[in-house]
C-alpha cells in the first residue's frame, strides 16, 4: 500500500490505484448527503428513507454523467472501445448528465414513497453546489475544466500546486474549475444562509434558485473553457444552463404552481382538548383514583395540568409504585367511561367545523395518545365519528407524542405523505410531535396560561378558538412545518 504515488493518486494497493478524483467526488457527495440528511429529517422524514434516496440518486447520477461526456465528448471513439466507458476513474464525467440521472431517480423515488417531488428537491438541490465545488479539485487534478491559454505572469502570487497543474500541454491555461467552484460555493451561501433565512421562500424556490445561480455561471465560465463538450457546433453545457435559466425564471415567477392544482392539507386532529372537551373527567377520574390508593397526595393545579397529554401509565408511574400501574388505568378507565356522560363535551365549534371541512372535500383525522375505544365513546356520544377518515390511538403505535409515529401512521392509513399536512393540538406533546414531523403545526390554547406554555415551543400558529382554522385554511402558504 502506497499513499500519495503521483498528484493524481490517492492510494495504490497492490495493482490497484484509488485516484484523488474519485476520493474528491465522493466526499462531495457525502458533504451533500449529510446537509441533505439533516434538512430531511427536520421534515420528519427518516434516516434510511434518506440513504435509499442518497445512494439510488449517487449511482444514477454518476451513471448519468458518464453516459452523457461519453455522448458528447467522441460517442464514435467509445463505441470503439466499450470498455473504457466504464473508466470513470480516469475522469471524464459530466454534472449536466449527472444532474438528469439524479433527477429522474427521484422523480421515481419519490412517486413510490408517495413525497412531494418539490418539497424534496428543495431540500437537497442546493447542497448539490457543495459537491459540485469540491468535484472541481478532482477536475483540477486530472488537468480537465480548464480554460484558455494565458501568460506565464497570469500566476504570479498564485499557490506553486495551482500554477503548475495549470500548465497542460505545454502552456498555461485558466483555472476555470477554481472559477466554478469559488461560483459554487458563493451560491450555495446566497441560496442556503440568504434565501432561505431572510426571505419567505414558497416550495420549489430553492430549486429555481439553484437553477438560476448555476446557470448564469456555468453559462459564462464556460464560455472561457478549452476543453468543452460540443453539441451540433455548440456548446452543450452551455445550451443546458440556457434552460436551467428559463425554467429557474419562470418557476420563480410562479408559473408553475399556477399550471399544478395545489392540493388540500390532510388535517390531524388531537382528541382531548382539542376536539373534546375532557378535562373536568380526566382531572375527576386521576382524583378519585389517587383518592383511594394515595390518599395523602396533595394534587396540585400543577399536577392537574401533569395529568393532560401523557398516557395513563406514564402518569401513575410518575406517582406511584410502576407494578401497579396496569390496575390503577383500567381502575381509572372504568371511573371515566362513566363520566363521560357528565363531564365530557365537545370543544366550542368543534362540530360546526368538522361538517364545514368535510363540506369543502378535506381529509380528517385523529391522532391521541388515548386508547381508541375511548376516543370511539367521545365522538359516539355526540355524533362526530362519520366526520373521521383515520383514527389513530395509542394501542396502534409503538411511541407515542412528542414521537411523530402516529401522525405518520395517519398518513399512511390515509394513503398519503406528509408533504401537505396539518396538526392541531392543545398540548407540549401535541405541538413537539407536529414539528417532529414537519407537519403545519398549530397550537389551540383557550386560556391564557396554556398560551404563553404552548408559545414558548414555536409552532407554526397559535390559535385560541377553533373558528380561526377556517381562516388558517384561506392562506396560501405550504402545508409544512418550515417553507420546505
């Protein structure tokens, strides 16, 4: 095993060579995998939902840009050597082709998975830039993406390494791979820190922003390229960032969210106090239990509060002995069915607003970390169950809220994504699992104290009756927890 054999190679070991180019292409893919990563699993999404996409989209794009340099570079010499197709090694790969191969994997992925193509993209387009920046280092080693013949004074000052690799042929040649990575990365900053941070990007802005960067740049530094691939006299790589322009423009003018008919928002509701109101018989139900086995506890307006949001048995847990937490819940399931006849009924408006929902061709849920045979008796005494197209309670998931689980399992029972999604619920739970999974997170606070509880968690709105979701609905924005 040999490090650092020539300027080109990596590594020898034995016959074999690991080139810098290869080293270099694939540390900028996994700089942009995990920028990648991190933005999606913001959205809710999961770890190896990500690296299903990472590695289909690597392999397709690397396919993508070889086929595409071997089209336009000299297809007749390769079809007399197919062999050397598959040389990627010795370099010779082109980002157009590689871009489209990417694209087109997603294009599938995402339709299988059932994702919002755009909401995606956005997500992950951007970080392309990265991986194209330090793709260019591999290009500058291999002595490719070079530009027109220049003076020997063209580099003075510049670093010894960068001037002599840029002497290819016999003559000194413009560094127009340090152009279009410098280009690169000062995009990525404007589209990523910029864009995304100072402005309210709609869905698919960060794409067109990309598209828009990349091709101006790639436009002009190619014009001043010795070494471009040619398309019928010109050249192709210009060609394409002429349609990366226009297709950058006219989606950010809104040309084709116009064209798309924009979908409405799956709505997920939580159940206790935010459909119905049940605290006066949780609260009565932990009292009388608490009653009879800790008589002494002293219950607090705090530990009222305590009681809203976490399953039964993390509550008795909390207090008392945990083995006997399985006959203290069904000891308190057994109090409350019976006070739902006196202390339970629905949250003001909440009816007139599930008819007006379902009126308007909306999909409904429930996600509740209560047993569904409670969530059942609540809606069954007033009514509501018809206005439901999923219900999800605690016994159909493994982790409950915060956990966004269950918010998922809706989706999927509904035969959906999470892409356009909305949750409304009245407690920390409630708002952490909606943000968990990038859903439009609203917060129903009808009192003052839950509000500056609930406000301190951010969700996307805050809302003290149930009528505003009407208004909430009327606004163009994307069905998600960020612009993304």
């Amino acid at each position: 095993m040999k490090f650092f054999p020539d300027l080109q190679t990596f590594m020898d070991i034995g016959p074999i060579s690991i080139k810098w180019y290869a080293v270099l292409i694939l540390a900028g893919a996994y700089l942009a995998y995990y920028l990648s990563y991190r933005n999606l699993k913001k959205m809710g999404y999961k770890a190896d939902l990500t690296d299903d996409l990472f590695f289909g989209a690597l392999l397709s794009g690397v396919i993508g840009a070889r086929l595409w340099f071997v089209l336009f570079f000299d297809l007749n010499y390769y079809l007399t050597r197919p062999l050397e197709i598959f040389m990627t090694w010795q370099g010779g790969l082109a980002i157009q082709g590689g871009l489209f191969g990417g694209v087109l994997f997603g294009l599938w992925f995402v339709k299988r998975k059932k994702i919002d193509f755009m909401r995606f993209a956005d997500a992950i387009v951007p970080n392309v830039l990265v991986a194209q920046a330090i793709g260019r280092w591999g290009n500058f080693l291999n002595q490719e993406a070079y530009g027109r013949v220049v003076q020997e004074s063209f580099y003075n000052g510049w670093p010894q390494l960068i001037k002599n690799q840029m002497f290819i042929a016999g003559q000194f040649r413009e560094p127009t791979f340090l152009y279009e990575s410098v280009a690169n990365i000062v995009g990525f900053l404007l589209i990523v820190v910029v864009l995304k941070n100072f402005s309210k990007p709609k869905r698919g802005d960060m794409v067109y922003a990309y598209l828009m960067w990349y091709g101006v740049t790639r436009f002009f530094i190619e014009g001043l390229r010795a070494d471009s691939l040619m398309f019928m006299g010109l050249r192709s790589a210009q060609l394409v960032s002429i349609a990366f322009i226009v297709v950058g423009v006219l989606g950010t003018l809104g040309l084709f969210r116009k064209l798309l008919k924009k979908e409405k928002p799956v709505i997920l509701f939580d159940f206790d106090g935010t459909l119905m109101d049940t605290e006066p018989a949780i609260i009565e139900s932990f009292k009388q239990v608490f009653k009879k086995y800790a008589p002494d506890m002293n219950i607090t307006r705090e530990m009222e509060l305590s009681f809203l949001g976490p399953t039964l048995w993390e509550t008795f847990k909390k207090y008392l002995p945990e083995e006997d937490a399985d006959k203290l819940v069904e000891e308190y399931r057994t109090i409350n069915f019976e006070m739902h006849k006196t202390h339970v009924k629905p949250i003001e408006g909440a009816k007139e607003l599930l008819i007006g929902l379902k009126e308007q061709g909306y999909m409904i849920g429930i996600v509740s970390s209560k047993l569904t045979d409670a969530i059942d008796l609540g809606l069954n005494m007033f009514e509501m169950k018809d206005y439901f197209d999923v219900v999800i309670g605690l016994e159909q998931v493994k982790k409950h809220k915060p956990d966004p689980e269950g918010l998922f399992e809706a989706c999927k029972k509904l035969n959906i994504g999470h892409d356009s999604a909305i949750y409304i619920g009245d407690t920390q739970g409630d708002v952490l699992a909606g943000i968990n999974a990038g859903m439009y997170t609203i917060a129903f606070a009808a009192d003052q104290e839950r509000k500056e509880m609930l406000e301190k968690l951010k969700p996307t709105r805050l809302i003290s009756s149930l009528k505003e979701i009407n208004d909430v609905l009327k606004e163009d924005v994307e069905w998600t927890y960020s612009t993304m």
